[in-house]
C-alpha cells in the first residue's frame, strides 16, 4: 500500500458503492462497459475522459449517452476521495456497483409489477 491509500473493509466498499449506484442510476450493462475500460487501463482519469467525451458525444446513442454523462458525473465528484482507493479496491468497489444497479433495476421491475 503506498502513502495516502485508504483502507476500506468490505462493508465500507459495499456502501459507498451502493451511495455511487443510488446516484447513477444507469443500467447495469452500460455501468459494465465503462468499468470494464477503466480495469483494462487501471487509469480513473482517463476512464472518465472516455465517459465525458461519449456523454457529450453525437455518434453515440442517447441510452448511453446519458450513461455516460451520468458516470462523468458521479464518479467525477467522488473522484478525489476514489483515487485514494488502492486500484484493487476500486476495481472491488467498481464491481459491487454493477451488483447494486442490477438490484436497484430489478426493484423497479418489481414496483411495476406491483403496480399493474
């Protein structure tokens, strides 16, 4: 562990990255993709580079478009707390958030169900 790295039990990842769900509120598949860029390059900064240039971006459509500019959103202002996270616990971290958006979709699902 360098100087400056927090350390965080699991419970601790399991409830910020519940928080971080709680705000995207994206669907899991897009929330995937850019997890997915940012554990390949290991670089916060430049996965949110990717999320702001697709969240502004014409080429992209609109569903993950607005993903985009939701991650860019959220995960930039947590990003000075995150990048005191070892890059281990943030990939941990990144991970629970994708469990938490499929649980929060399928929450919805069943409110709508509950519903009709």
């Amino acid at each position: 562990m360098s100087k400056g790295e927090l350390l965080m039990t699991t419970d601790e990842k399991v409830e910020l990255a519940r928080q971080l769900a709680d705000q995207l509120r994206i669907k899991r598949g897009e929330w995937q993709r850019w997890a997915t860029y940012f554990r390949r390059t290991g670089d916060l900064g430049k996965a949110l580079q990717l999320a702001e240039h697709q969240g502004s971006s014409p080429a992209v459509r609109h569903d993950p478009q607005t993903a985009a500019q939701k991650i860019a959103e959220v995960i930039g202002q947590h990003r000075a707390y995150l990048e005191q996270l070892s890059p281990g616990d943030l990939q941990e971290v990144f991970s629970y958030v994708g469990r938490w958006l499929e649980y929060l979709s399928r929450k919805v699902q069943q409110q709508r169900r509950g519903r009709k």
